[in-house]
C-alpha cells in the first residue's frame, strides 16, 4: 500500500526551523550536528526546563553503533552530513532513559523548542531532543531500531501519516512513521516513502537540490579553522540568506557561542575585560576573539578574527562550532 508524501510531511513552519537549526553547507549539505546525551546528565536541563525530564543513561555499544549506522545510511541517500558532538550544549540531543516521560506505552519521543529572532533560530536557546526508552538487554531488538529511526524521522521533518500514527490505513511498511506493525516484527528502517519526503526536504545525494516550497535557507558557509593576524575577509557574507560562519571550536576558550555585541569604542573596551569568548563591533563589522577571560586586552591566541562588510549584522545563531 503507498501513502501520500503529503501526509508524512511536517508542516512548512516545522521544517523552515529545522533547516536553520541543520544548515547546508556551500556544497549543499545540510550539516546536522547531535550528541548522545551522557549518562546523569537531566533531560530537564536540555530541554530548558520547559518539560520534566530524568537523568539520562548510558547507551550501549549496539545502541550507539546503529545511531551512528542510521545517520551514514542516511547521509548516502540523502544530503546530509552527520556531525556527531560530545557537548551537552549541542540543541540536538539523544537520550537514552529509563522511561520516557508521562507516556505508559510509548517507548521514544521528540521535543522541540525554537527561539528566534528576527526570524532567525537562536541556537543557544533552542533544543531538539529525543528520549529513547531502551531495554537493558544486549543487543538491540527490532522495536528499538524500529523507534530509534522512527524518532530521527521526527527530527528530519517526517511526520506521523495525517497526524495520526495509528490510521489503519497505513503500517510501518508503508511508513516508519506509522505504529502499525506491518509483518512478522516491526520495521527498522525508511519506507521508499519516506526517503521520498527525505530528499524533498533536504535533497538527494548527487546535487539535488531542496524543495524551494518552504523558504530559502542557507547557502553558503564560512569556514575559520585558525586564528590569522589582522583576522579573514569574508566578503559577501549575509546571514539575512542564512549563511553562517563555521569556528573550530578549540579557538574558543569555551565551548560555546557566546557573542557580544558593541556599539561604541568603550564598550569595545569593556568587552576586552569580560568573559564572552566572541565580540562583535557593529560600527566597523569587526569580530573579535577574546581568549583572556576578564585581563585586559584580547589575551594570547585572541584578537581580530574576521571582517564582514560593513552594515552587516551578526547574531549567535550565525556562528556554529565545529
């Protein structure tokens, strides 16, 4: 039985935040950054206190082996580039848990959260975090493969078929989206459906492009591995267009994307004596790189990082670390 792309498809909103949370590099791949949660670690604090979580697990070597075996498999078929992250900051989070919140029967479920400004997603104050209720068993069962893949849907953009994921009408072979089992076990992997909606969302492998239905979304990304003296022209950069600026994250001195912005020569000054790890001078386009903590001066390893054209802003959400 086929199912309608349409009814697998989260709606334009859900998937213009996700596009902006997961941007494409120049080369057209979405760079979908996550981490495995560590065990101890509150699902409530990932998810900003806005739901009541529990405190992560462990995930096993199997468990974590067929995520990372999910997102290759994927990023084959379709235009991705997995990036996995040992920060519990990243926005996009796994979790293995005990029991997924206030649910008896179901084993995994997504949240979300978007903060944005000017239209923009703000990634320090945004998540998207899965809860998997994983048996302690060795080894992984179909059920767990067939809800781990069945949440990453969730995060890609697919949805339950019309929002209903038991209609009767539809089974996991039509869809992973379903909760229908269609055979003997439960699927563990995409239906051809799905990897339809998949590539429609963010393009296939081989240079197809993404749907243009939704918006325009990121084209361009600019990469800053070392610290240059005098700091790298990014000519044409403009995060309106959803260009973004790549870091290595061992310029920081924190591992996060803390960015001040200034207006005026002393407080340019004050922020040579603070602790936020990134600058940005509005009046000359100018982003600095503080490594000195509250010394005066940038400290060593700091100082001018890039120069944008002038009148361009800048946000957090246009940094990424990487």
């Amino acid at each position: 039985m086929g199912i309608d792309p349409a009814l697998i498809r989260a709606d334009a909103e859900s998937l213009r935040l996700l596009r902006q949370l997961f941007p494409a590099d120049a080369s057209g791949l979405a760079q979908v950054r996550y981490g495995l949660t560590a065990a101890g670690v509150s699902t409530t604090d990932l998810m900003r206190a806005d739901q009541a979580g529990s405190p992560a697990l462990s995930f096993s070597s199997d468990e974590d082996a067929f995520i990372v075996e999910v997102f290759e498999r994927l990023s084959q078929q379709i235009a991705l580039r997995p990036q996995r992250s040992s920060s519990a900051a990243e926005p996009f989070q796994l979790a293995s848990v005990s029991s997924v919140q206030g649910e008896d029967a179901i084993t995994g479920i997504t949240y979300s959260s978007f903060t944005t400004l000017n239209e923009r997603v703000v990634r320090d104050e945004s998540y998207l975090l899965i809860e998997l209720e994983l048996a302690d068993d060795p080894g992984l069962s179909a059920s767990e493969k067939g809800t781990i893949v069945h949440e990453l849907g969730h995060a890609l953009g697919l949805d339950h078929p019309g929002g209903y994921p038991e209609d009767p009408a539809y089974d996991d072979r039509d869809t992973i989206m379903s909760y229908n089992i269609g055979g003997d076990e439960a699927a563990t992997w995409f239906s051809e459906a799905d990897l339809a909606v998949l590539r429609e969302i963010w393009g296939g492998v081989g240079g197809a492009s993404a749907s243009s239905t939704s918006g325009d979304f990121s084209d361009s990304v600019f990469r800053i591995d070392q610290l240059i003296s005098g700091g790298v022209l990014l000519e044409g950069f403009d995060p309106l267009a959803g260009d973004v600026i790549e870091l290595n994250a061992d310029l920081l001195p924190a591992a996060t994307v803390r960015l001040r912005s200034v207006a005026s020569a002393r407080q340019l000054r004050q922020a040579q004596r603070s602790r936020d790890a990134l600058v940005f001078d509005d009046r000359t386009s100018t982003l600095y790189l503080n490594a000195n903590g509250r010394l005066a001066g940038w400290g060593q390893g700091g100082g001018v990082i890039a120069l944008l054209d002038v009148g361009v802003e800048l946000q957090a959400s246009d940094l990424l670390l990487v």
